[in-house]
C-alpha cells in the first residue's frame, strides 16, 4: 500500500511538473558548470515550470532518483545547491522575468542582471530584447547584450559590443571594459573597449558634476530656510539668538508628534501628515519664540551680550526640556510614500523625492515671505521697524507689538525648517546645534535685514560647501568657509548685500 502511494505521489509530480525530464536533471545532478549551462539552456528555450522547478530547488523541495528529478516526491537524494548555484538560480529566474507582462518585474530582473552579463546568457538575453517594447527596457537590454557579448570568443564580435558600449553611461559596464582590456589580444578590440572605456566615464564625470551640484542646492536651500527666521529677527530687532537652533529642533518634535498621532489615530491617511505637520510645526515654534519674547527678549533689546547669553540658557532649558519629555535618543520621522525613493537619471545621479520637495518648499517659504513683507500692513510695519525704530515709533507704529509679531514669524519660520529638516534624518534634542552657526554665516554674509542677500548667501555657501568638500573634506571645508566669513566681515562688515542709507550707518 505504501509503495502504491509513493507510485501515485511520483506520477502526481511527473504530471504537474512539465519541465523536460532531461534538463531537470541536468540542472539538479552533475558538475557546475554542466548544470549552469543546462540552466541558461532552460531558460533560453523558455522550457514550462521552470520557475517553480527552480524555486523547488532552492528551497530545497526536489529530489533526484533514479536519473530523475522531481519536485516533492517522496523518495530520492536532495541535490546539492552550492553558492554559485544559487547566484545563477537567481539570475535565471531574473531572466525569467524579462519577459514577463508587467514592466515593473522587467526593470527589477535588469536591476538584477545589470552584473551578470555572460556570453551564456546571450540567448536569454537577446529573446528579451527582442520581445521589449519600452525604449528605456530596450536601452538598458542592449547594453546587457553587449555586455554578453564582451565576453565572446570572437574578437569582431567582441569589437562590435565595445562601439555599442560607447553611448552607455553605466559603471559597471566600464568597469567590464577595463576587466576585459586587460587580457584582450586583439588590437582592434582593444581600441575599441578603450574608446568605450573613455566615454562611459566622460558621461559619468558629467553626472558626478550634476549630483555634486544638486547636492549642494540641496544644501543651499536647507540653509536657506533655517536662516530665514534668523535673518528676520536679528535683522529687525539686532538680537543674537542663540537658541534659533531649539526653535528648529521644536518645529521637527512638533512633526514628530503629528505623525505619531497620525500612526495612531488615522493610519490610513499616514502618507497626509505633512499636510497637518507643516502649519502645526509653524504655529508651535511661533508660539515658543513670542513666549521668549515677551518674557526674556523684550527686556533686553540693546544690550546684545546680555541677550545672547539669555538666548543660550533658553536654548539649554528647551533642550532639557525635550529630553525629559520624549527622551535623549534621537526619533524617526518617516517620509511619506511619496516622498520615498528617488529620480535616477543616471546610474551616478539620483535626485532623491524628498530632497526636490525641500528645494520646491523653500521656494514656496521663500515667495511667502517677500509677499509678506513687501505686500502686507505687517510687512511694512517691519521694513519700518528694521530701517529707523524710532521714525517708526513716532508715526503711530507699536514697535512693542511689531518685535513680538516679528520674533513668532521668524521662530514660526525656523520651525518649517526643522519640519523639513525631519525628512532628511533623525530629530533628536541636539539638532538645532548643526545648524545654527551656518545660519549666522548665512545672515552675516548676505547682509543683515536682506532677504535677497540671504537667498544668495545660503545656495552660495551650500554650493561652495559641497564642492570643498569634494576637495578636501567635511572638517578643512567649514574652516575654509569660515576663513572666508572672516575676510568678507573684514572688507565689509555690513554683509556682501546690506541695505544702503543714512539710517543703517
């Protein structure tokens, strides 16, 4: 009885199983490079169930008796599965998925080729490219094919995968190039891989320019918006406030905090908590800074040592204040769906979702804030303030009021930017430190009170920053910027954009 039901159970897997018998056990019994070719032979034929007879395999559910390899058969030897083994089970199913329908699964089977380029794999291969209808696919299928084709026997072969290399503008394939230049033989071929050779990295040195500067715009406009507050308060009422940095570390917990209450309450809608988090993260930072104002900062104008020391106590009492309530090790903030991944538009440069939101952020903040300032009673009466207090004081303006609606603008301000600054990293009590010398470097620069001049000085120093860094390190860049800070306050003390008139000197 038992041996009639491992008959049955046999023939239930030979039957449901059409994989051709000879190739199933090519690929599960024999020596490496046997059962290798016998794969990439499977493949190329398109044989039937090979994906589940190799999923089988890996799994370990085939069993190989008597010349024969079956899938959950009870009886028989488990055949040996080895790392290369696996690595090419891999690519086949990869290969597999070439030809699939949904062009989703076709781009992650080239991700997953993009280093396996085998003359082997040719007829795999070149079937896909023949069946590919998207431009993109098929561009990236014709460098996989002269990929393969690099490692051909035939030198004119070999010669003709090197000129169609020329226009391709990824790594890996230079860094085949110059693997297969170093034994090549033949002296056409050889030019040809190094003309190739140079052009891939001609293409790529243009992408690292462009990522470098992206980078550095990126930068630029993260500075932008952690110095627009600044460049408000300091500009309108001259106080050095040290505790700028803890206003963006509040903006960043108050995002936090709506995302947690999103988690909890509506998860559903997690992906729209930035949509909430932006106005509540403005709206508490303008409160903490009218709150500095009122109590502190108001006592103190004219008197600019007393209100950076009494700045700098604020700054340390909220950052206590923030590890006692949630803790001293840094929180996560998620991104939102959409502002996951990135833009690839080389295989050098990716333009990363959250990044390009920022710049379009700080744009919009930007606009914002010079309509407010050079449309609105508000912003006239701060232009007033800022040029001549007491003119302003005579013809009727509450300077007292205009300071504290000053100061919550530009601590509302500071606290979008720590809410951007949640989707690029941690927030934790010490966040606001990285940032707050730069923005004075910023506002210093770009002239106090100029809300160009901080536009320009920002994506100035973030560009700059990046591209000395690429030069000669993190630490010797910010020295090398802040030796420039030094000569331009030396040459001129207003700032390289300062306002002109009587009542600035």
């Amino acid at each position: 009885m038992r041996s009639l039901l491992g008959l049955l159970l046999m023939l239930a897997a030979i039957s449901c199983h059409a994989l051709a018998p000879d190739l199933a056990a090519k690929i599960a019994v024999g020596e490496s490079d046997e059962r290798v070719a016998a794969l990439n032979e499977a493949v190329a034929k398109g044989e039937p169930q090979l994906a589940e007879f190799l999923h089988a395999l890996q799994d370990g559910r085939v069993r190989v008796k008597d010349g024969k390899a079956l899938i959950d058969a009870p009886e028989g030897d488990e055949p040996i599965v080895n790392n290369r083994m696996r690595r090419e089970i891999d690519a086949a199913l990869a290969g597999l998925d070439l030809v699939s329908p949904d062009r989703a699964v076709r781009a992650k089977a080239l991700t997953t080729l993009r280093d396996e380029a085998d003359a082997s794999r040719l007829p795999m291969f070149e079937k896909a490219l023949a069946a590919e209808t998207d431009a993109g696919l098929k561009a990236q299928l014709t460098d996989l094919v002269a990929g393969a084709l690099l490692t051909s026997d035939d030198a004119a072969k070999r010669k003709h995968a090197a000129e169609q290399l020329t226009g391709s503008a990824d790594p890996a394939k230079r860094a085949m190039l110059l693997e297969r230049l170093a034994s090549e033989p033949d002296a056409g071929a050889k030019r040809a891989m190094e003309k190739a050779a140079d052009a891939i990295q001609s293409r790529l040195a243009w992408g690292d320019r462009a990522q470098l500067l992206f980078s550095g715009i990126s930068l630029g406009s993260i500075l932008l918006l952690v110095a627009l507050g600044l460049a408000i308060t300091y500009g309108l009422m001259g106080v050095i406030n040290m505790a700028h940095g803890e206003l963006l570390m509040v903006g960043a917990y108050a995002t936090w905090a709506v995302q947690q209450a999103f988690r909890s309450l509506a998860p559903g809608a997690f992906d729209y908590y930035l949509v909430v988090a932006i106005p509540v993260s403005f709206l508490v930072a303008a409160a903490v800074g009218a709150a500095m104002e009122r109590s502190v900062i108001r006592w103190l104008y004219g008197r600019p040592l007393e209100t950076l020391l009494a700045t700098w106590g604020i700054s340390l009492i909220l950052m206590q204040t923030v590890r006692s309530l949630f803790g001293a090790q840094n929180v996560a903030v998620e991104n939102p769906a959409w502002l996951s991944g990135g833009w690839a538009l080389l295989p050098n440069l990716t333009l990363p979702y959250n990044r390009i939101a920022i710049l379009g952020f700080a744009a919009l903040v930007l606009i914002a804030m010079a309509l407010l300032l050079s449309k609105t009673r508000l912003g006239l009466m701060v232009r007033g303030v800022t040029q001549n207090r007491r003119m302003a004081s005579c013809v009727g303006v509450n300077t007292a009021r205009v300071d504290t609606m000053a100061f919550a603008l530009g601590s509302g301000i500071a606290g979008l930017a720590g809410c951007a600054l949640s989707q690029i990293g941690n927030v934790g009590p010490d966040l606001g430190q990285s940032y707050i010398v730069d923005a004075f470097m910023v506002v210093v620069l770009g002239g106090v009170g100029q809300l160009a001049g901080t536009v320009y000085a920002g994506l100035g120093l973030g560009v700059l920053s990046k591209l000395l860094e690429g030069w000669q390190g993190a630490v010797l860049a910010k020295i090398a910027l802040l030796l420039l800070l030094v000569l331009v306050i030396q040459k001129k003390p207003q700032g390289l954009f300062a306002l002109k008139g009587r009542s600035v000197e």
